[in-house]
C-alpha cells in the first residue's frame, strides 16, 4: 500500500519522506501553533488550515501515488502525526478518519471504487471517515442496528450511528451496516457501504467534548437513505467487520502516534515552564523533584516512540499488527496521561488554568484512553495474541 514508487531506493524514499516532514513542520509553525490554543477555546472549526492542509496533500497522505495521494508508508505517516498532535491534536482527528476510510478502499474497494473514490480523497474533494460507533454499542461493533436492505440497485438505509469523527464537515464516509441481521455469526451479516451525503442522511447534532475541539464529533441518522449497491466496499456482502479491523490497524497507529506527540507537548511545555519558574531564588527545574519528573517524562516518550515505529513499520512490510499496534495505543495513551498530569503539576496553580497550553493537553491525552479501543480492549488484545502464540 505505501511503497507506490518501486524503483526509488530506500534513501531517496527517506530524502523525500524528510523533505515533507519538513514542510508539515513549517506549516504547524506558521499556520498552526499562534492560533491553536483560540481555535480550541472557541471549539472553532479550522477552515483555513484545513485549506492549507489539502494544498499539502495530507488529505492524501497514505493515498497510493498511483491515485493521487503522497503515498507515504505507514512509519512516515505516523511521524507526521506525532508532529501534528504535539501542537494541536485535534488537526489529526481531520485526517486520521479521513485516511482510515481511504485505507480501507485502498485495501479492500474494488479497482472500480480505487479509481472512483481515491482521488477525490487525495484531494480534500471529498472529505469525511468512519461511521462505526451506534448509540448502544462502540466496542461490540457485531451489535450495530443500522440496517441495509437491497432494493433493485440500491441500498436503502435506516439506523444512526454517533461519535462520528468529521459529521458535520465530512461528506463521504465507510458506513458500517447489517445486510444480514439474522446472520450467525453476527459479523456474515455485516457489510460496509461509502455514504455520500444526501437525501436521508442527516446530521442531527454536534457533540459537545470536555476536550478535543475543534474537530466536530456528530450523530448521524439514516432514514431510507439510498446509496447504489455499487458502493458496497469490495462489492461484496458480509466483509464489513473485515473493513473495520483492516482500517482499525492503521487508526491505532495514528491514535498511538497521537499519545506520543501530546505526550512530548506536555515534556516540552514543563522544560520551558521550569526554565522561566522560579522558587527559593533558583529555576524550579534545579530542585530535585520536578528534575526527576522531567526525566521520567522524557524516558516514557522515547519508549512509546520506538513501540509506535514498531508498529507501523509492520503496517509497512504488510504485516497484520494488531498486537504491535494495540500496544503501542496502550502505552502512548498512557504516557500522555502520566506526562500530562505531570505537566500540570510541574506548572501549580497556572496548570489549571485556560491560558496556559498544559490544560488543553491534559484534555486531549484523555480521550486517547478511550477513542480507537479503549485501554481494556486493547489489553485483551494483547492479552489473546500472547496466549494463543500467534504474535
């Protein structure tokens, strides 16, 4: 999927790989890091970085070049994240869905989806993610309610789903349904369409986030909402549930990426902090406890780093990786916790308060616990590979 350009060697790769990451990082300086902290506050959609962002191609960022895309390997992609998300985490959320629905035609569309969809995913043309998550079920995704039934050449849909990443600005998205809800096992009957908006298919709110704004999260409903049979992804029926694994794997590499990033956010943020601070006639990072908190702070981002590399370069050669990817979101998510909350302790009393980056942090590395499988479901993840010896 990411090696597109077979004849470039590995280091011309690398220059070209580096030279992106370089522009990514101008503009996060430039663009990003003097408004980020408003945009958040405010829970403003970023229009204008998003316009910056397709002009970049990160819209297309995993999109095989043969499509239009920068058909960047999975390792590159989860460096770029890293840098987004130790500035503004919410920008990743943009793209993160948005790749993860690409990822999935990329994988298992047909050639006629590839050629239909993907460079108009490349472009921003067509922006949206995933549609997973219902009312009563997140995790037991074998529980969805969304019902497709064939009617000619046509599916009609009724159901709605909610925690939709990119809802309301998002105009296309891999919608998870039942076209079978009596099938058993429960995931024969699951299918995955691409649902452009349309008549039936409405936004009916957005939701309201404790952190992590700027990016809208909306619930949507799907009242006979017909989409054409040709939309089913990989043209058959009943290999929903392996769409959403296969998108899932490259997800948890963003998500864990993501950690990794806040959590260098919070370690950049208590370096400079107890540089300027000052107790007892001294800088506060020369007293010996918040020395010691930076060191650990510093320890736990360098591992989490090398276990996200560890993933996604698996997501590079091809390899499933649930196992390496659900650790590396186990551990990321909990490092950006722990580095957070040290964050705000090294800063007191300004920790807590708005103006000060250190609180918007402490938001955003909470929901890594909880968004792309929770913390428990990714143990037992893990837990199962380590005991049936298939990792």
């Amino acid at each position: 999927m990411s090696d597109t350009n077979t004849s470039m060697t590995d280091a011309e790769r690398d220059e070209q790989d580096r030279l992106i990451l370089d522009s990514v990082d101008r503009f996060l300086d430039r663009h990003v890091r003097p408004v980020a902290l408003k945009l958040e506050h405010d829970d403003t959609y970023p229009d204008e970085i998003v316009e910056r962002m397709k002009e970049l191609g990160l819209f297309g960022a995993t999109i095989p070049e043969e499509y239009g895309g920068l058909g960047l390997r999975p390792s590159t992609y989860a460096k770029m994240i890293e840098r987004i998300s130790s500035v503004w985490m919410s920008l990743s959320g943009i793209i993160n869905s948005h790749l993860i629905m690409a990822f999935i035609v990329t994988k298992t569309g047909t050639e006629e989806q590839k050629a239909a969809f993907l460079p108009r995913f490349a472009t921003g043309e067509l922006r949206g993610g995933l549609a997973l998550t219902e009312p009563d079920c997140g995790t037991d995704l074998q529980a969805i309610r969304t019902v497709a039934r064939r009617d000619g050449d046509d599916y009609v849909i009724n159901g709605s789903k909610t925690w939709i990443t990119n809802g309301i600005q998002g105009s296309c998205f891999a919608l998870l349904v039942k076209t079978d809800p009596t099938a058993q096992p429960r995931h024969k009957g699951m299918s995955m369409v691409l649902a452009e908006k349309g008549p039936g298919f409405k936004v009916s709110r957005k939701l309201e986030k404790l952190g992590y704004k700027g990016i809208d999260s909306a619930e949507l409903v799907f009242e006979d909402y017909r989409v054409p049979a040709d939309r089913l992804i990989g043209g058959v029926e009943g290999r929903g549930m392996a769409c959403a694994i296969s998108g899932l794997e490259l997800g948890r590499v963003n998500v864990a990426s993501r950690g990794v990033g806040v959590a260098q956010a919070a370690l950049d943020e208590s370096v400079k902090y107890s540089q300027q601070r000052k107790t007892f006639g001294k800088p506060i990072h020369e007293h010996q406890a918040v020395a010691m908190k930076l060191a650990d702070m510093a320890t736990r981002v360098s591992a989490a780093r090398l276990l996200v590399q560890q993933a996604a370069k698996a997501l590079d050669r091809g390899e499933r990786c649930d196992y390496e990817a659900g650790m590396a979101k186990l551990l990321a998510a909990r490092i950006a916790w722990a580095n957070a909350d040290n964050a705000v302790q090294i800063h007191g009393g300004n920790g807590f308060a708005l103006e000060f980056p250190v609180s918007r942090i402490l938001c955003d590395a909470r929901i890594l616990n909880i968004f792309e499988g929770a913390a428990e479901i990714q143990a037992q993840v893990i837990a199962r590979r380590l005991l049936d010896g298939s990792n």
